[in-house]
C-alpha cells in the first residue's frame, strides 16, 4: 500500500471525520525532513522538539487556509524555517547576551550532546555553522545539507534567488575559513 | 547539470569543504518519531464537530442582539414618565409626627415574609459609650434633647 500523497491528505483534512487521521500522516510523513533542518538550526535536541512541535501546531492551525498551488512540504519548511529564525533570536533575547554567547552556548550544547555522532570533521563543520547569522545559517543548511534548489529556498524564505546565492557564497567562504584554520580551543 | 556544475564551483571555492562527505550526524532520542506524532495529536486535541455555519452565525448573533435589547430598555426606560416629586412628598407627609412617634418597627415588619432583621438588634450601649460615638460623630446633643 502506498503512503497518500499530499493532494489526498489534504482532501482528508478537509472532511469532518478525517482531519485528525489526515494530520497525523502528514506529521508522520514530513517529521524527519524537518525534524532534520530544524537540529540544524537549534542544535540541541529538547529544543529541537519543542520548536517543531510548535511548528505541526502552527500547521494545524493555518492548514485550512493553505493554498494548493503551493507545494506542502514547502509550506510547512517555511513555517520550520521562520520557528527556528524565531527561536534563535528568542534565545539571544532571553539570555540578554550577544550572538557570541548564544553561538558559545550551542557549542557547548553540541560537544556535551550525547545526540550527534559525527566524526571531528564533521564536529569542526557544525560549530563553522553555527557561528552563521541564523538566516545565512539556514540558507547554507538548506543548500548544502538539504541540496534544494534556489528556486524553493525562494519560495520558502521569500528572498531573491540573487539575494540567496550571494548569501550562500558569503556563507561558503566563512565556512572554508573556519575549517582550515588552526583549531586553537584544542577540542577534538 | 545544474547540481555538477555546483558541486565544481564548491570545490574550487571551499576546497575543504567540498572534500567533507554529507552526512546525518544528528540523531534523534530514541523513539522519538515514534511517540511524536501522538504527541502532536494529544496537543491540537480531541476529535470535535465542527459546529454547523448556522450555528456559528447564531452563536455571533445572539450576543449582538443581547447588547442591542438591554440598549433599547434602557432608553425606554429613561423615556418612561417621570414620577412627580410632589406626589413622593404627598405620600412622605402622610404621617404625622404622633404616628411616627408610635410607630413599633419590629412590629411592622413582623407581619413580612422571612425573618425581620430587626428583631435581633439591641442597642445595648452604656452612657459613656453614647456619648463617644456622639463625640466621634461630632454630634450636638442639645439638638436631640432641647426640643422647641
């Protein structure tokens, strides 16, 4: 039996008695992609759970109102999108700090996770993302990790091809800098 | 074509990068996809009927015409003829001072219905205590005693 696909769903979800069981597949079928961007961005995993959970929220919320001429995983990547921008200037905000202090802090959160089984490169790699802007961070993630289009990564951040590519190269460069350059905290 | 000629310009932009597999290093706590779907499901609540677009309609109505009802008694109520003061004073002057001087409070209100809150009061105050609260209440006493 194949999963239904999205068009279906969303039939389902408009009738009375299949809103629930159609909102549970969605969540079933897009949790890990987003699941997935979202620990990108938030790092660490209790807040990477609450922050999606408040995305499928705002999803229920605002299904009824979605257009079908959107595609829905893009729909639901933009709400991810924005809960994580949120998210991250909510901590920055609430800590009263810098963004150094917020990016010291997911690093921290990073080495101590018991949740992320990456080798020293690929730890050395997520810290050099980590020190990104958070929408220059998301750009990156989802060029480089998720491999989308510029065309979709429009459509979700609501920024110019131009704009994104421009912020992609930028990111790339800082990126490239901070993996060849001498680790000096000597973490592993 | 798009996707090589991207993956080129990555390694001749960030070479070390460009070297780095992509991977997933990432992962979630254990069953977590499993229980999180119900744990959505729990959140956005019970299965519930909608309410039919009549009633939703009514529900709003209701309240409007509630707030327009109890505007339009009280601007009858205020267009309503007065009671002239004259009569009020009439009525007031019926008794004279003999028949206020008789009157038995506790006995006029023993014929109501329920129990009369007079009965139960006694004034059961002592001279120096009168003549505090009179002090307090900067009462002249002469005026209650010396009658004309």
């Amino acid at each position: 039996m194949t999963d239904p696909d999205d068009a279906e769903l969303l039939a389902r979800f408009r009738t009375e008695d299949g809103r629930h069981y159609a909102f549970n597949l969605i969540v079933r079928k897009y949790q890990r992609r987003l699941y997935g961007f979202v620990r990108r961005m938030v790092t660490d995993p209790d807040e990477s759970q609450d922050v999606l959970q408040n995305v499928f929220l705002k999803a229920w919320n605002g299904l009824d109102r979605f257009r079908e001429d959107a595609q829905l995983f893009s729909w639901l990547y933009r709400i991810a999108h924005n809960e994580s921008i949120t998210h991250l200037g909510r901590m920055r905000r609430g800590l009263f700090v810098s963004s150094d202090s917020v990016i010291e802090r997911l690093t921290t959160t990073l080495d101590s996770s018991e949740h992320f089984s990456g080798d020293v490169i690929q730890r050395k790699l997520q810290r050099a993302v980590m020190k990104l802007p958070p929408k220059q961070r998301a750009v990156f993630t989802m060029k480089y990790f998720e491999e989308m289009k510029y065309e979709q990564i429009s459509g979700i951040t609501g920024t110019s091809i131009g704009a994104l590519k421009s912020s992609y190269h930028i990111a790339v460069k800082k990126i490239e800098e901070e993996l060849t350059r001498p680790d000096q905290t000597n973490r592993p | 074509m798009e996707d090589r000629h991207e993956h080129e310009e990555l390694r001749r932009l960030a070479p070390t990068l460009g070297g780095i597999p992509k991977c997933a290093p990432f992962v979630a706590p254990d069953a977590f996809f499993a229980h999180f779907p119900h744990r959505v499901q729990a959140l956005v609540g019970t299965p519930e009927r909608r309410p039919a677009a009549w009633w939703r309609r009514t529900a709003i109505a209701l309240p409007v015409l509630a707030v327009l009802g109890t505007g339009a008694w009280w601007l009858g109520r205020k267009e309503a003829a007065p009671v002239p003061a004259t009569a009020i004073a009439l009525q007031a002057t019926d008794l004279s001072d003999e028949d206020l001087e008789t009157l038995d409070l506790p006995e006029l209100l023993a014929g109501a219905d329920g129990p009369s809150p007079w009965t139960d009061v006694h004034l059961d105050l002592s001279e120096a205590e009168l003549l505090a609260y009179a002090e307090h209440e900067g009462l002249d006493l002469t005026e209650l005693t010396d009658r004309p």
